[in-house]
C-alpha cells in the first residue's frame, strides 16, 4: 500500500545548546537557534535514509561537530566582546555543506546564549573589582596631589599678601598703622555696646 507521509517545508527554529571548549580552553556553555528546511527536491531520499524526525538525528550532531570547531577559534574574551563576529562565523560554508549533505537546507544560525563556567565567571569579577579598586587608588593618588598643590598655592598666596602688607606698612610709614589699629578698637567699641 501507499500512504501519503506529510512534510512541512517551512523553515523551522530548533535550539541546540553545546558545552564547548574555547582558544584558552575555558568551558563555554552555548545555545544557538538553528533555521532550517527540508530541500523539497529530495525529500523521498531524505525520508529513507532519515524518516520523519531528521530534525533529531541530524541537527544535533552537525551543529555541534561544527559549533566546536568555530568556538574553538576564539578566546573566552572574544567570545564576549566580539560576539557579532563570532555568531556569522557559525553558519559556515562548512555547515551549510553538512546541512546538504542530509537535504537540508541552513536558513540561519544565531547565538541565543553564552555563558561561561563559574569559576571563570568568578575570576572575571575578581579581576573587574580589582581593576576599580586599583582605579579608586589612582583617583585618591591624584586627589591628595590636587589637594597638595591646591595647598601649596594657598600658602604662596597667603605668603605673597603678608609681603604685600609689609611693603605697604614700611611704605606708608606708621600712621596707616595706627589708623588700622584706631578703626579695630572703635570696631570693638561698636561690638561692645551691641
């Protein structure tokens, strides 16, 4: 007999999530979304070599064959900080060819996860406390010569002014002294009746 076997030739998401070794061999837990589509032109082929759940038997191994490959290219940190080169990097021409080579056909990969192992995710807080802790020293460091220097040219002002005074005592003679000192005894006086 002959039965109709119902295939559905929309591209389909499918998550795929990999442990991962990267450059600097630091463990890297990845998920990516996988867009693929059966190649309608070979789908009796496809059905018997593969049968109706391909999306299980396939996917799973090639994308991760592939995925290993690709992450292995790159350290834990550009796997951050470059996660847009990182993430068109996957759907390779090699993985495209894999996807062919079992009549699929490979819309689109995206990165949907990255994360890192807790140890390494530790260390990098370490390290980031660390650096602002040794910003923080810098500020300091630099606020007391700020402070220094701002004390520094106080002093030489103040210094600068008591010269002025004295040049200006010798010059006028001693009656601006005692005018000075008349106006801060009637100043007292004032303050006294208050």
């Amino acid at each position: 007999f002959q039965y109709p076997i119902i295939y559905d030739i929309r591209a389909r998401p499918r998550k795929i999530s990999s442990p991962t070794g990267s450059k600097d061999l630091q463990m890297v837990n990845i998920s990516l979304r996988v867009l693929t589509r059966p190649n309608a032109a070979e789908l009796p082929s496809m059905y018997q070599r593969l049968g109706l759940d391909y999306e299980e038997r396939v996917l799973p191994s090639i994308v991760n064959e592939v995925l290993k490959s690709v992450v292995a290219k790159f350290n834990a940190s550009q796997l951050i900080t470059q996660r847009a080169q990182v993430s068109p990097a996957t759907p390779s021409p090699e993985l495209t060819e894999r996807a062919k080579d079992f009549s699929l056909i490979l819309d689109d990969v995206a990165i949907t996860e990255l994360s890192f192992s807790r140890e390494y995710t530790a260390a990098v807080e370490a390290k980031q406390v660390a650096q602002q802790e040794a910003q923080r020293a810098q500020f300091l460091v630099e606020k007391a010569k700020q402070e220094q220097k701002q004390k520094i040219v106080q002093a030489e002002g103040e210094a600068t002014a008591a010269k002025m005074i004295s040049c200006f005592g010798r010059f006028c003679g001693m009656w601006l002294v005692s005018l000075t000192v008349l106006r801060i005894c009637h100043t007292g006086l004032m303050l006294r009746r208050l």
